[in-house]
C-alpha cells in the first residue's frame, strides 16, 4: 500500500481495523502472523480497540492478511464488492481459502450488518460514496479517495460555522459508535459460529457416549445370560451331587447289612466247629478211657550235674594255654584290653607300684610288636609317668580317674563294635561275666604272665 497513514481518515482507519479484528477471530490459529497473535487471544469486542496499533501495522505490511481481510469485506458487502473496480468475486476465491469451509457449513448465510449499503438495481445511479466503498478500494489497492463522503472530503473547505463543527464532531462520534456497534456484531456473529460448533461437538460426543452405553448394556445383558446359563448348568450339576450321594449311602447301608449277615455266618459256623471238636474230644476220651492225669510237667523236669564247665579255646586249647593269647591277638583289628594291677600283683607283687607298672608296659610292647594288636593297659589311681619308648611302641596306658579299673574296662568293651575281636586279660569273675556278656573273649591273668615269662 503506497498510501502513508496519515493521509487515510480516522473513519476510514476505524472501519479498515474493525475488518482486521474481524478477520483475525475467523481465522485458523496456523494462519495468524506472528504479531497478531496476541491480539486473537483478546475478546472480540475488545479486538479492534486493544489491537488497533498491530491491526494497521499488519494491513500495511502483510499482502497477505490484507487479501484476507479484503476477502471478509466482500462476505460482509456483496453488493459493494460488484462495484469497485477490479475486485474478484466470492466463485474466484482461492481454494487454499480457509473461510471457504466454514462458510460452507453454516446452516445459513448471516445477514449483512444493517450499516452494509443496500444493492442497487441495475437502472439506478452509480451509489453515493460511502466509508464502506472506501475500505473496499483501500483493500483492493484501487484509488479509495474518490469514494469518501464529500462532507468529509479534505478538499472541502473547511466550515468556519460552531454549529456545523459540532454537528461534523456528532457525525464522527456517531461513526465511530456504530463501527464498534459493528465490530461487536461480527464478534457476537464469531462467538455464535464457535457455539454452534462447539454444540455439533456435544451432540457428537452425546450421540458416542449413546452408542457406548448401548453397547455396554448389549454386553451386560451379555454377561447377564452367561451368568444365568453357568447357574443352570451348577444347578444340573448339584441335583446330580445329591443323586450320587444317595446312591453311595444306599450301597453303604447296603454294604453293612451285607457285612453284618457275613459275621452272624462266621459266629454260626465257628460255634459249631467248637461243638464238633468238643464233641469228639468227649468221644474221644470216652473210647480210649484215660484216666486223670496225676503229674504236671514241672514235676517231671530232673536237676542239672552239678559239673563245673571247661572253657574251650582255639582249635581246642585251654584259656590257661599262652599259645591262645598268640591266636587271638593275629585276628584281624585285635584289640587287647589288660588290667594291670590284677597281672601284675600275681607275677611281680615283690616290687614297688612304679615298677611293676614298668616291666607289664614293657612286656605288653613287645607282644603289641610280635602281634600286631591294639594293645590298651588299665591302673587304678591317678597318672604317672610311664617309660617313652614303651608308649611309643603301641601300648595304650589308662588310669582310672573317679572310679576303679573294673569300669574302665567294662566302658572300653562297649565302646568297640559288635563284631571286632576284644580280648580281656583279667582274673575278676564280675569284670569277666559282664565283658563275656558284651561279646569279648576273657583270658586269665595267668595266661599273660605265662606268656611273658616264655618270652
């Protein structure tokens, strides 16, 4: 637009920026230039009085807002549209047009603001010049001078009367109030077109959330029937429970009578089985006419020989003979258990303790070495100190500590396994049964001492 503003009047600039706000509410938000953005967010009756400065600026340098804005001057005077020169018509807009759509889905056109010029017939005068017609050629980049009002028009002298001025100053208040009467007209018209489609949008939403309700009743009733179906079939299933739970007592009950008949048969057959064999025990001893029996079977039983028993050792030999202890010492895993007062008071009784202790360690090393055996030596009373080679040389000493030698030996043959040949060197008959009783074979005292004193 080669015009500067200055030269355009303040009606003319009021009616070109009330078609700027216009436009900018009926545009799509893509479409607004950057520095009237803001100015969409205001209310629409505020558009044109808040944004003026951004509107003007925007009409003169954006062609493109200009086109668009021109394109809502024609919609809102068709009949001016036909007769400023060069102006397109609304079949010749483009089809990139974004008010083409809304246009054409409104119910019905609106009417034209009641300020529009009314159409002429095609016989009347050329229409008078109007600040309508001027904002049209002001769009359209054509000469907009020739159509404003001669009161108004600047090469009129101005009127030097108060009166006129003050009508002149009435006219322009009563201009501007009906473009802001108009301005508030296209924004009640945009507030109107957004109801309407907000209201399309609720009937859409309405008519799918029907559709979602019919379809969850469809499947409730659904589910209803499924859930009546699996109680029929839990019904049929029940009555079939009760049938089978009466059959099965039946066979019980059926089952017991059975049983009770079976034991009264085997109560018959048994008592008479008792009468048969008490009747021919009867006829029995009737035919072989036995007399009473005078004597019990505890007063036939004689007494035993009073005849002490010989102990009998390997392939015959006595438990006197030192060749017995060679024997059983060679069994595999021996284990020889000696008490060692009792050996040594009948072979050494003329020495001290110390030594008698000394030559039975001594004696018992040199069997564990001939033989192989386990060799364990017990004394009553407290630890002394025994010989070093004799203790290296096989041969377990033990002292009875708290109780005698006896139990020692009787605790060291219930330690051993069942099966393992432990020989016991004592002349004690307790300590002898009770060791036989636990499975260890007992050599006297004199046998040892016999052994030693051979070697």
């Amino acid at each position: 637009m080669s015009a500067a503003s200055p030269e355009v009047p303040a009606a003319l600039r009021h009616r070109l920026v009330g078609l700027a706000a216009r436009t900018v509410g009926e545009l799509e938000p893509t479409l607004v230039p950057a520095p009237l953005r803001r100015v969409r967010a205001f209310a629409p009756a505020k558009r044109a009085a808040s944004g003026s400065a951004p509107l003007w600026a925007s009409l003169e340098a954006d062609a493109g807002f200009r086109a668009r804005v021109a394109r809502t001057w024609r919609h809102a005077y068709p009949d001016l549209a036909s007769l400023v020169g060069g102006v397109e018509d609304d079949d010749e807009r483009a089809p990139d047009d974004p008010r083409s759509a809304e246009v054409a889905t409104e119910p019905a056109a609106e009417p034209a603001p009641e300020s529009a010029a009314p159409a002429l017939p095609l016989s009347a005068d050329p229409p008078a010049p109007s600040w309508d017609a001027a904002a049209g050629a002001w769009l359209h980049a054509q000469d907009w001078s020739v159509w404003v009002p001669q009161e108004l028009d600047a090469a009129e002298p101005a009127s030097t009367d108060p009166a006129v001025a003050r009508l002149r100053t009435r006219a322009e208040e009563l201009t501007r109030a009906l473009e802001e009467s108009r301005a508030q007209a296209a924004a009640l018209t945009d507030e109107v077109a957004t109801t309407r489609r907000e209201l399309r949008r609720l009937r859409s939403d309405a008519d799918r959330a029907r559709a979602q309700g019919r379809q969850a009743a469809q499947d409730a009733q659904a589910a209803l029937e499924e859930a009546r179906a699996a109680q029929a079939a839990a019904a049929d299933a029940q009555r079939v429970a009760a049938d089978d739970l009466r059959a099965a007592r039946a066979e019980r009950d059926a089952a017991r009578a059975e049983v009770r008949v079976a034991r009264r048969l085997a109560d018959a057959r048994v008592r008479l089985l008792l009468d048969t064999i008490v009747d021919a025990a009867s006829g029995l001893r009737t035919e072989l006419a036995l007399p009473p029996a005078a004597d019990l079977p505890a007063d036939l039983v004689a007494p035993e020989p009073d005849a002490a028993p010989v102990r009998v050792g390997s392939r015959g030999r006595l438990v006197d003979d030192p060749t017995l202890l060679d024997e059983l010492l060679r069994l595999p895993r021996a284990h020889l258990v000696v008490d060692g007062y009792n050996v040594t008071k009948s072979a050494f009784g003329g020495l001290t303790l110390e030594l008698q202790r000394r030559h039975l360690v001594d004696g018992l090393a040199s069997l564990a070495a001939r033989t192989g055996a386990e060799v364990t030596c017990c004394f009553d009373g407290r630890p002394s100190p025994m010989p070093t080679a004799s203790l290296a040389r096989g041969v377990r000493v033990r002292f009875s500590v708290g109780e005698i030698a006896d139990d020692l030996i009787r605790r060291l043959v219930r330690a051993e396994p069942a099966g393992r040949v432990v020989v016991v060197v004592t002349s004690d008959q307790e300590v002898t049964h009770d060791v036989e009783a636990d499975g260890a074979y007992v050599v006297p005292s004199a046998t040892l001492v016999g052994w030693l004193q051979r070697r």
